[in-house]
C-alpha cells in the first residue's frame, strides 16, 4: 500500500478547521485520516514548517 500525500493547501485546511475548535476525531474521520497525523500538521503550522 503506498502513502498517500497530501496538498500544502488540504494540509492547512485540516489544520485551520481543528484551531477553530473542531472536534480532531470527527475531522479525522471525514478526510480518512489519523487524528495523529492532524496533531502533527497542527505542530508544523505553528512551527512555520506548512
């Protein structure tokens, strides 16, 4: 199974839907994603790093 990859501009989505409050779990479960990999990005945008 490859991984997949994500657009700099979908990363920044996930990450602003989950500053504004939104419950990580539910953002997680409708992109197909790991609530892990959304605390991540969330790290980096703050970081400068997305």
């Amino acid at each position: 199974m490859k991984r997949r990859k994500f657009s700099k501009d979908f990363k920044i989505m996930v990450v602003k839907q989950a500053m504004t409050g939104t419950n990580k779990s539910n953002i997680a479960r409708r992109y197909i994603l790991n609530p892990g990999v959304i605390s991540r990005w969330i790290n980096e945008f703050k970081q400068g790093k997305i």
